[in-house]
C-alpha cells in the first residue's frame, strides 16, 4: 500500500470515529482533508453524504452521494441515494434510475421498494404494483410492501387482491390496528359487510369521538356503558357523530331501525346538520344542540354513529337501508328558495367541486371543466359551493351562486329540493341528494371510496344516484365528456 493511500485511510478512520462520536463537523473537515488527496475516493464522498443526511442537509447530501456512485457502483451507495432522494421528496429522480437499477441490482429488496414507492407517490399506480411485487419475491415478509400494495390494488379496483393482501400483513402483524382497519374497508368494498363491520369498528374517527363523549360526560359515557349490540328495549341510547357531515348522513339511516330497538334516542349531530334533523327526525326523540351539563343528561347506553350498522346485527343488503330517500325538505322554506331562486322553466342543476381539502385533494374538481355543462341548452346552473372554494364561482358565467346564502343543510336541503339534478364531487351535498331522493351525478376520482363498491354501474346506498369515475389518475376530461354526453338529448 502507498504512503498516500496509508494518509487517505488514516483521515477517514479519524473522520470516522469523530462521527460515531457525534463530532460531525470535526469528522467533515477530516473527510475533505481526505478528498484533497485522493479527490476519487468514492467511500468519502459517500460518507459526507451520509453525514449531512444527519445534519437535515438532504440536497448537499445527495449532491455528494451521487458524486460517490458516478465513481463506484455500490450496492450501498445506491441505497443511500435513494433513501436521500425519498426524504427529499425527488421521486423522479428514483424513477429516472429504474432501468440501471435493475441491472445492476435486480434483486435488492431496499431498491426495489424504493422504486415501488416513487412510482407510488407520483400516480404510476400499475408500476408501482410491479415493483412492489418483484420486491416481495425478495422478501415475502415486509409487512409494508404488502400494506402499500393492498392499497395500490385498492386504487385499481381490484379489491379480492387488496383483501389477500391485507391477510397477509395481519399474519406479519396479527394485532396491526391499521391492518384490521384498511380490510375492514376492503371486504365492505366488496360488500362482505358481515365481516367489514366488525373490523370497522377499529377505525380511528370511532376512537376521537368515544375519547370525547367520555371526556364530556367521564361518569356516563364510559367504556362499562358502550351499548354492544344487547336488548334495551327498555332503555334509553345517546348517539353521536363522528366523521364528516356526509358520513352523518348517510347512516342516519340506522336511526329509525335503532328506534325499534329501544325506548328513546339522544342524538348529538355537529351544529350545521341541527335543523336537518329538526325537520327529519327519523325516530330522534331529543336533539343535543348544545352543551348539556353531564348531571342533566340521562341516559344507559352509549354509541357512535357509524358503529349502528353492526351494532344491528345488519346483514346483506339489509345493510342498504332506506335506499330510496329518506331525508325531507322544509316545506315553506323549500318554497321561500323557489320564489327566490328557482322559479324559472329551465331544467335546474345544482353544481359542487370541493369538499374538506384538508383530507382529499383529489376530489376536488377545477371549475373550468363545468363550463361545456353550463352552455348545454335549456339548463340553469347553480353554485352549492360553500366556505372553502366559493370564491371559484365567478369563473363560471351565468351561474347562480346560492351557496352564499346557505348557512345550515336544513337550508341546503330545502334548496336542493328545488333542483332537476345534482352533479358533483363525493362530498356531503351527494349524501344529502341521494338521501333525498334527488338526481344526483357523483364525479368519482380514480380513487374510489369504498362505499361505491367495485360495480360503479349501480349505487346501493342511493336509487337516485348515478356515478361517474376518472378512467385514469387525475383526468377529469373524460369524466366530463361523459357526463356531457349524457346530458345532450339523443
């Protein structure tokens, strides 16, 4: 060995021990002080990289590791890469190094995954479901590859293969709450509502919402008096929302079987959905509206919302309940909305794009795409886009904005009565249609939620319901091409 190679390993052993010690800036100095020697060394260059992976430096960190594998290809080097590419977010980057990957490393379990990833987070969905599974003939037991493929195979539609998978990582991992959740939406996807509603009960909007009821009323709502599905005919039930205003409505549904089974109801719905329920009792004997001090509220048993369908023991399509419209609108003010708005001999449509980004940005529909809509023939358009999005009204001309003016869905329902059709994105104002009975197209992301199920010809929740899908991740022409073609008389 030369005397120049003795210095360079020495330097890096120094720098080596300075950065297990945690003295990054002292093990740099000695790793450049290597590089001024021997400027191809590509394990220093590497070994910065990883150094300034720990400093939160990403891009100096992949600059000088890309440096390391342009000198050697290292199966480790390349690791790293990768992994800085994921933390950075530079998926691309990933993608754009696939083919020497798999030439040089076909069977690396980390690289693999890591391709798999990045196609997943740039919407290459059929890809990443190749590389997830080259990945797992690697490694059969990564708990991940399978969960972000049972997803993935979600995402297609193909539901029996997200099921299998998911079995799967409840075998790796037998009491995963995530896993029991996430089949709990895939057997429901399928209709399995035997076993999707017990596993649902999992969820975590179930836990926020017992969490809170028992910190409202800590000596009530306890876990002792969680009604389990036994007999109170003879008792009395406080019932409460958890999810979106779109969940609450539709497994309002439940209510008036619920009421068969018991002396009375208390129902807690969020505020906007008080008047709604005023006008639709659906077996509600008493309304929470407000805050009720806990020495003032009695009642034997407690549950969540969303937790009636398997509390009722429902079985098949039993699960469908009230499918043809079961929500009312206010008389007198439906026809206050008429005179204000509505009277008119064209055919009225109700229009919505966004719902709550803060959990779905891909529902959310740009406005410029229902404008072909607005110019068919005969029509009248409506804006119900309230709060977050209003303010895209005014790019749509000759549209009425009547979502200003709504403050509650008792108004929004007595509006929407007035309506010949509803089209829209998967948000509340679908669940109030359908619950209504009124026409209404739904405009689905390529991401379906489970509870449209796999056959999209049909909507088991709602006869009046009609659903549109994207034929691919994020393309919504097609979508409105198809709603336009049907729209046009024949």
């Amino acid at each position: 060995m030369s005397a120049i190679n003795e210095d360079v390993n020495k330097l890096i052993d120094i720098g080596f021990a300075l950065h297990q010690d945690g003295k990054l800036e002292a093990a740099e100095e000695a790793y450049q002080t290597a590089l001024q020697t021997d400027s191809k060394n590509a394990e220093v260059y590497n070994l910065l990289g990883v150094l300034k992976l720990q400093q939160n430096d990403v891009i100096s960190a992949i600059n000088w590791i890309e440096k390391a594998v342009e000198l050697k290809p290292d199966v480790y080097f390349y690791e790293t890469l990768i992994q800085a590419y994921v933390r950075a977010g530079l998926f691309r980057q990933i993608i754009a190094r696939e083919k020497e990957i798999l030439e040089k490393f076909p069977d690396n379990f980390s690289l693999l995954f890591n391709i798999a990833l990045a196609n997943k987070k740039m919407k290459n969905i059929k890809t990443a479901i190749k590389f997830y599974n080259k990945a797992l003939k690697v490694n059969p037991a990564s708990y991940l590859a399978w969960f972000n493929l049972s997803h993935l195979y979600s995402i297609e539609g193909e539901a029996e293969n997200a099921i299998s998978a998911l079995k799967i990582c409840k075998k790796i991992k037998p009491n995963d709450l995530d896993t029991d959740y996430f089949l709990s939406l895939a057997l429901m996807r399928t209709k399995n509502y035997d076993k999707g509603l017990k596993l649902f009960e999992t969820r975590l909007c179930r836990e926020t919402a017992l969490a809170l009821q028992n910190k409202t009323y800590p000596n009530k709502a306890t876990k002792e008096n969680l009604w389990k599905g036994e007999n109170i005919k003879d008792k009395t039930i406080y019932v409460y929302y958890e999810a979106g205003f779109g969940d609450v409505i539709m497994f309002a549904r439940y209510l008036p079987l619920l009421a068969d089974k018991c002396k009375k109801i208390l129902f807690l719905p969020q505020k906007p959905l008080v008047p709604l329920f005023r006008d639709n009792p659906l077996g509600i004997d008493e309304i929470i509206d407000k805050y009720i001090p806990e020495c003032d509220m009695n009642f034997d048993v407690h549950a969540p919302l969303l937790s009636l369908p398997y509390l009722l023991k429902l079985k098949g399509d039993k699960v469908f309940a009230y499918p043809e419209g079961y929500i009312r609108p206010n008389k007198e003010l439906a026809a206050e909305y008429k005179k204000k708005f509505f009277d008119n001999n064209k055919i009225k449509v109700g229009i919505k794009w966004q719902g709550n980004t803060y959990y779905d940005q891909d529902r959310v529909i740009p406005t410029h795409f229902f404008k072909p809509l607005i110019e068919v023939e005969n029509t009248q358009y409506y804006s119900f886009q309230t709060f977050e999005g209003s303010e895209d009204t005014k790019e749509l001309d000759g549209i009425i904005d009547i979502g200003k003016d709504l403050i509650d869905f008792g108004q929004t329902a007595a509006a929407l009565s007035n309506l010949d059709l509803v089209i829209c994105n998967d948000t509340s104002l679908a669940h109030l249609a359908g619950a209504m009975g009124i026409p209404c197209w739904i405009i689905l992301p390529y991401e379906v939620n489970w509870r449209w199920h796999t056959d999209l010809s049909i909507c088991d929740w709602y006869d009046s319901v009609k659903l549109f899908r994207q034929h691919s991740v994020g393309d919504w022409q097609s979508v409105f091409d198809d709603i336009l073609n049907e729209m046009k008389p024949e």
